[in-house]
C-alpha cells in the first residue's frame, strides 16, 4: 500500500513567512504617510569631495536652513500650506506640508567650514570637500 506521507518542514514554512514578511512594503508606507517630513537624498563621493543632492520641490532658499553640529549635518525646512480658496472643493491631497528635518553624520575628513550650497531648480545640492590627508596621492614607481 503506497500512501502519501505528509511531512512538515519547518524550515521551508519559516523561510516562506520570512520572505512573505520583507515583500511587505512596510518600509515604502513611512515615505507615502509622511512625505513631507523626509526630503529623498542622493549622497556621492569622489576623490576630493562628498556630495548631497536633496529634493526640495516648491521651496525657495529662504525656507531651507543648514546646520553642522558636532560632526552632525542637519537640512532643516518648512514648505508652507497655500491658502487659496479659488479652487473651490479638494476631493484628494496628496502633496505635503509642514516642517522636515533630516540629519546626517559628517565623516571626520570632512572640511566643515568649507561646505558649499546651492539652490537650483527644487534641488539642494551640497559639497562637502574633504581633508588634504583623505584625498588619495598616486606615487609612481620608477624602474631602474
């Protein structure tokens, strides 16, 4: 008599929830319920300097400070809620406004005196130069 044999594996069932648990866009759902409070941010690195790219839509310089702190950069802003009411009725809101904040720890080879900033086009750009001593020296070796 061939029956068939059921059998539990305990490892298949809990790689399965695991993988069911990270395919949840739970982390996605921070941005879309407060998007106002966390500008998105490219950071890049070259030879001489960091960069910070941070998209700032419908703000002006006037509304956007930055601050360094004990090795700490903070983008501080606030985008002000439009008052009109020629628009009559809104059935669906979906840009934000309020106050944001994002902070961002320095390397030590950072210049802080030296960061630059820029406002173009609803992008913050930042340039962070590094030390003297962190930007790589090519030596050439000589043959005899």
């Amino acid at each position: 008599m061939n029956a068939l044999i059921r059998r539990n594996n305990p490892v298949g069932s809990l790689t399965s929830w695991l993988d069911s648990f990270f395919d949840e866009p739970m982390f996605e759902s921070i941005d879309r319920e407060f998007p106002g409070t966390f500008p998105k941010v490219d950071i890049s690195e070259n030879d001489t300097t960091y960069s910070i790219k941070a998209d700032l839509p419908g703000l002006d310089k006037s509304d956007v400070s930055i601050t360094v702190e004990n090795g700490t950069l903070t983008i501080q802003g606030e985008k002000k809620e439009e008052h009109k009411k020629e628009h009559g009725k809104y059935y669906h809101l979906e840009r934000s406004y309020g106050k944001f904040s994002r902070s961002f720890m320095l390397p030590d080879e950072v210049l802080a005196d030296k960061i630059d900033a820029k406002m173009r086009n609803g992008v913050l750009e930042l340039t962070l130069p590094k030390t003297e001593k962190a930007v790589p020296k090519s030596i050439e070796v000589k043959i005899e």
